[in-house]
C-alpha cells in the first residue's frame, strides 16, 4: 500500500517538475572502494579463485540527480554523518534557489543520517530558508530513488576496472558529475 501510494506521489512530483512548478531531486549516499567490485570471474573446476586484497581509503559519495538533469556530488573520505548530509543538501538548495527560484523537493530513503533527531531540526531550516522539503520514500523501495540507478552504473558500467586511490575516486566522480548527459548518458 505505501510503495504505491509514494509510486504515485511522486509521479505527481515528476508532473509538476516537468510543469516548472519545482525542481525534483533524487538524493542519496554510496561508497567506492579501491577495487572495483567483482563483477565476474572464472576459474578451473577444482581451482580456488584468489584475488590480492589492497587495502585503500573508501570514498563516500553525496549525489543528488536533479529534474533539470543535473547530477551534483560530494566526496568524502570519511563517514557520512547528519551534519555532512545538512551540509550537501544546503549547497543544493542554495544553488536551487539563486539558479531557478522555485521550491525544491528531495527525495530520500530512510538512512538513520536523514531521520535523526538533528536531521529533523535541519529539515525546518531547509524548509524556511530555502523552500526545501524531503519527500521520505517507504523501507525497502530503492527503486523510486532514481539515483540507485546512477549509483549502479557508476560502480558496474562507468567504472574501469582497476584499483583507484581514494583521490582518483573523488577526481572520476567529479568527472562523472560534471559529464553527466553528456559523456555519462543514462535514460530512465
């Protein structure tokens, strides 16, 4: 009942950001490691597939996919915390509101980092000072954030596969973010 109620919500929220009512964003949070995951591998009957284990610093990625098909991220080298996410989602409403003008909608699954008590005094701030609402999707429902689908190709499309520090992480996911559309084409 719930996952068709948001299913159709946020059509509504879809029809009126193609109307230039809002702007509609996608928000969530993923992690890259320094070796790519293992898509596949093939070894003979009998053989133990072994794979050297390294050792790098994850890169923790903010990303927002907006209506206007604008993909905006954030790195860090650290964990993703209520504060970090205020931060993100800040920058996003400011360039909203000087860009476009017009209310910002987010949608976003129920991490603990978006439910907490502080993220809750957050929300009203985004709200007042930046006409900005979550839009919480049901438990378990990834798939009406359609920024999980960005996330997947990134890790399994996009991303070559060879062993990246964390800095050649954050430089690709810049890269990624600023090509979006362009060489980094993704249709829904």
């Amino acid at each position: 009942m719930a996952f068709e109620q948001a299913t159709q919500q946020i059509e509504k929220l879809r029809e009126q950001a193609a109307r230039g009512e809002i702007i509609l964003g996608y928000v969530d949070e993923t992690g890259f490691s320094s070796t790519p995951d293992n898509r596949y591998a093939w070894t003979k009957i009998g053989d133990v597939h072994a794979v050297d284990a390294i050792r790098l610093k994850r890169v923790n990625v903010m990303g927002c996919l907006l209506s206007t098909g604008k993909l905006v991220t954030s790195c860090l080298q650290e964990s993703v915390t209520s504060t970090w996410f205020y931060a993100y989602l800040t920058g996003i409403a400011q360039q909203v509101k000087q860009t476009y003008n017009l209310p910002l909608v987010l949608i976003v699954d129920n991490a603990s980092i978006h439910r907490s008590k502080k993220m809750a005094d957050y929300r009203e701030l985004l709200k007042s000072n930046f006409s900005t609402n979550l839009y919480f999707i049901p438990a378990y429902s990834p798939e009406l954030n359609r920024i999980e689908m960005v996330w997947k190709q990134m890790k399994y499309y996009w991303r070559d596969f060879q062993v990246m520090t964390a800095d050649k992480i954050e430089q690709w996911v810049e890269r990624v973010s600023n090509q979006f559309g362009k060489e980094y084409m993704f249709t829904f």
